[in-house]
C-alpha cells in the first residue's frame, strides 16, 4: 500500500523500504496417483451414504481440476458439449480465461447419479471446512496410506506424514495437474485445462519429478 502511495506520490513515507519479502517456497506438490483415485471410487461406501457422496465430489474435482470455488460455482449451465466449461474466479477481474475439460466415463457417471439433485446443483456439496475433513475420512477409509516427505507448514522443516491426514480439497486440482504432467510432461498442452497462462510459473506447484523421470534423467548420463 505504501508503494503505491508512494508511486501516486499520495506521501514521502516508505516505512518498509528496508524489508525484502522472501520468495515463496514450496515443496515437492503432493497428490493421489491415477491408481489411487481409482481405488478410493471403487471402495466401498455404503455404510455411510453422506461419505459416498464427497467421494464422489472428491473424484470428480480430482479429474476435472478446479479450485475449489469454481466447483462450489458450477450449475448444470457448466456442462456444455462433454465438456465442463467455467471461467475460473482467479481471472474473472483481469484476463478471464473460458476453462474448458471433456468429460470422462468416471465424471459422467457422477453427474449422471446426481442429476435429479434439486435447483442448479450439479453435486451434493457441503461447506468446505466439512468437505476438507471428510476427504481425510475417504481416504483413510480407502486405504490410501502412503507416507510421503513434506515441509511443514508452520517451521517450514521437513517432516514424514501419512498422505491421507494431510490432504484437502486443493489436493484433488493437483491430482489432476500431476498426474496429466506425468504422461504427457508438457506444461503448455495442461494450463489451458487448469485456468494458467501458458509458462505460468504458478504451474510448478503443481508438478512433480517422479523416480521414472529421475531414472531416465540420470540414465542420460550412460
């Protein structure tokens, strides 16, 4: 705020010219595989028909890849030609972007289970917070048990976690990054899906280096 006054010459005072603002750092992005969602839609959630309802939420996010709050966003307007088409809330001010990504057998079997929901609704959604929590539960439930190498949060020091205690709903938009990325390793054929600018940077959090790559990375060096 200060800058911009200062840029206005709206005042003389730059009381935080002396600070530097760190870049941001970010960890190895971590996610469900294509093996994984697939076991957590095949499991078994009769025993408690609201979870198999955020499954179902989950997994659709996971192969349609929106923020959270396009999703909570898209009416049964956003289904145009075999595709869900949106324009994502991050751009709508600036440079909106249309989102457009073709349905799957997975996907159209969801919005087919839930088509007579009343009004607008595509999905049987809840409030976030609820929905966070109850992915954790979905995951545990289907045995996604993996440990992976975090940083935390808070200290910002590395830490072992089981994958199902630390996802949440923006895992599933990763989900559908990495996994796109690990078959086809070509960021500018994914932003058009995700909503980012060609060579977005941004696009970084969402990939991820597996041991495949890194085997035949170092391989080159035969």
């Amino acid at each position: 705020m200060f800058n911009w006054a200062f840029d206005l010459e709206l005042t003389r005072n730059r009381p935080f010219r002396h600070f530097k603002v760190k870049e941001c750092v970010y960890g190895q992005p971590i996610f469900i595989t294509i093996d994984e969602r697939n076991k957590v839609y095949n499991t078994d959630f009769s025993f408690d028909p609201a979870l198999e309802k955020q499954r179902d939420v989950f997994v659709f996010q996971c192969l349609v890849g929106c923020r959270i709050s396009d999703l909570y966003s898209m009416t049964k307007r956003s289904i145009i030609d075999g595709a869900v088409q949106y324009i994502p809330r991050k751009t709508k001010e600036g440079n909106p972007v249309v989102v457009r990504v073709p349905l799957l057998t997975a996907t159209k079997e969801i919005l087919d289970k839930y088509k007579d929901l009343p009004g607008d609704a595509i999905l049987p959604l809840i409030s976030q917070q609820k929905y966070n929590i109850a992915i954790k539960k979905i995951l545990k439930h289907a045995g996604i048990n993996r440990v992976v190498t975090r940083l935390n949060p808070t200290t910002g020091e590395p830490e072992h976690c089981v994958i199902s205690d630390i996802l949440s709903s923006h895992s599933a938009r990763r989900a559908f990054s990495g996994n796109i990325y690990d078959k086809v390793q070509d960021p500018n054929l994914i932003c058009p899906l995700t909503g980012h600018k060609e060579g977005s940077k941004a696009f970084n959090r969402y990939r991820k280096i597996d041991e495949d790559t890194n085997r035949k990375t170092v391989s080159l060096l035969e």
